[in-house]
C-alpha cells in the first residue's frame, strides 16, 4: 500500500511510519523542511515538504494515496477538513490519532475511581473540546465512503522507532527531576493514567489499518499507574531511593501552564478492551515503571552521560 502520514517526523506518527516501511509498504510522511525532508528520507520514507497550513498540499498527496494515517496535531480541524472530502466515497482508510487526555478530568493530584470506555458518556473540558469536534467529524466519514477509525493513545512511553525517540508525560518528569534533584508529583500524586507502549500503539494503528470497521474508535492502554508511581521509578532510576516530594500547583502551573492541570494533575482511565476483542490487539510491551527503571529510559540517560554505565 502507499500510505500518507502526518507527523511522520514525530514520535508517533515516525513510529508508525518505520513499521509500515519495515512491512514493505511505501510511506509518504510530510515533513516542514529540506534537512529533516533528508532525515526522513535515510529511513525509507518519502518525504514531502509542506506544513498542516499548506492544505493544498495536504489535499494532492492524499488523493494519491492508498490510506492516510493523521499522527500530527488532534485537535487541528483544517488537516482533517483538507483531506477527508478528497477521499470521500473511496473507500479508503483515514486513521485519525487523538488522546485518552480527552475525557481528562480536573483531578489536581487526586484518584478518580472512573474508567472509561469508547461508550462511556463524558463533556470533554474546554481545553478538549476542539479535539472533540475533530473526532465527531472523523468519524462522520465513516457514513460517506471513507474507512475512517479514531484511535485515542493514553500516556505513551518506550524509544520511539522514528526520528523523534520520546514521548512527553515521563521524559518531561525526569526533565524535572534532574533540574530540581528530586523527583516530583503534583500534590499527592494519586491521579491515574492508563498507559500504553509505543510498539504496542504502533500494532493498534497497523491492526485499524487492516481490519477496523468504518466510524470506528479505539483507546489503547495496557494498564494503569498514579503520576506519583511514575515519580516514585524516575527516584529510583536516579538513585534517590524511590523519595518523592509534592510540587504545588501554583508551581507547577507557572512552569508548566495548564498542562500542568489538564495532563499531570489529571485522572485519564480507559478500558482498551474493545481494541483487544474486535482487533486482535495483544499488547505485549514492557510495563511502564519497568521500562523507566531497567529499560529504555535508564540506556537513555546512559548514552547522554547523565548515569553511570
């Protein structure tokens, strides 16, 4: 298949696109310059110059294309408004990335005992709501001739197999925790995320790309921890012996902005069981606090120097 991919140059989207080349399908990925146009090229994908703005450009290579993976920006409406008219009543496939961050709620460091699944009712708070209206038109499609499917990642962590090796949750908390020297959570720390390997993503995207029914959406997780968990393993990593401390909101906020609130101070729990019974999905990566204390976030900061061998 010739498949189009935005963000191809991400950790995600490149991901993908590094295993759909591995599968022997050619990828086109877009990219915004000559030198990363160069970079994307040594991996087997070819590259086109543009942005998401350039919808022109956007438009042509997907009336190309066999299927159009969207791993660039969830909530922007103009991408996915360019290239879902194109491929209207084609049959093709349109895979649309957005986030378990959606039915985020406003936990300040507290535990919320809610799950989530696909069917579960929620009102997405202001900062989501654009990325609500992004996936209803999405899948609307999937009633006009495009196989469109939303997949919904949770907190991705692993080396990603692209040109951009890290997600954000866990690398931006050990960014912290080497700039302070003590590993942190937002107030206490009890707030839960599900969680999901990049590899394992990689498969849901490549499995929806096979098989999934059209106006289809999926979440992808492969368990659950507390942000303070997650502080607690960049502790250990670090040699601090699993210390954490609370960082007040009002901190947290001034150095992080609302991310701060809408992201690592929030509750984000799903159930990626219809993913595992329609798909076939068997996610099968390493665990999250796994892979942070023994696995690639620990060789990480091995090579940059920053721990002993």
């Amino acid at each position: 298949m010739r498949i189009f991919v935005t963000g191809a140059t991400g950790y995600i989207g490149g991901s993908i696109a590094a295993r759909l080349v591995a599968r022997g399908h050619e990828v086109v990925g877009l990219t915004r310059s000559a030198e990363s146009a160069a970079r994307l090229r040594e991996t087997g994908v070819t590259p086109v110059v543009g942005s998401l703005v350039a919808l022109g450009t956007l438009a042509e290579v997907a009336s190309g294309v066999d299927a159009v993976i969207n791993a660039a920006n969830s909530d922007d409406p103009f991408v996915v408004e360019a290239i879902l008219p194109v491929l209207e009543g084609t049959g093709k496939s349109f895979i649309h990335t957005s986030g378990s961050s959606i039915i985020a709620d406003r936990g300040g460091g507290e535990r919320s005992d809610l799950v989530f699944n696909e069917d579960t009712p929620f009102v997405a708070l202001p900062e989501r709501q654009g990325r609500a209206a992004v996936e209803r038109l999405v899948l609307s499609y999937g009633q006009r001739g495009v196989r469109s499917v939303v997949v919904r990642p949770t907190l991705i962590y692993g080396q990603g197999a692209g040109l951009h090796k890290s997600s954000i949750q866990v690398p931006r908390m050990l960014d912290l925790a080497l700039a302070k020297g003590k590993a942190l959570h937002i107030g206490k720390g009890e707030n839960v995320w599900s969680n999901v390997h990049i590899d394992d993503v990689v498969d849901l995207y490549l499995l929806a790309l096979e098989m999934a029914p059209p106006g289809s959406l999926f979440f992808a997780e492969n368990g659950e921890c507390s942000m303070r968990t997650i502080a607690e393993a960049i502790s250990r990593l670090l040699g601090h012996g699993g210390r954490t401390e609370s960082w007040p909101m009002e901190e947290a906020l001034k150095d992080w902005g609302i991310s701060a609130q809408a992201t690592f101070a929030s509750n984000s729990r799903v159930s990626a069981q219809k993913a595992r019974a329609m798909l076939g999905w068997n996610p099968k990566g390493p665990g999250l606090v796994e892979d942070v204390e023994h696995g690639s976030y620990r060789a990480l900061l091995v090579a940059e120097g920053k721990l002993p061998a």
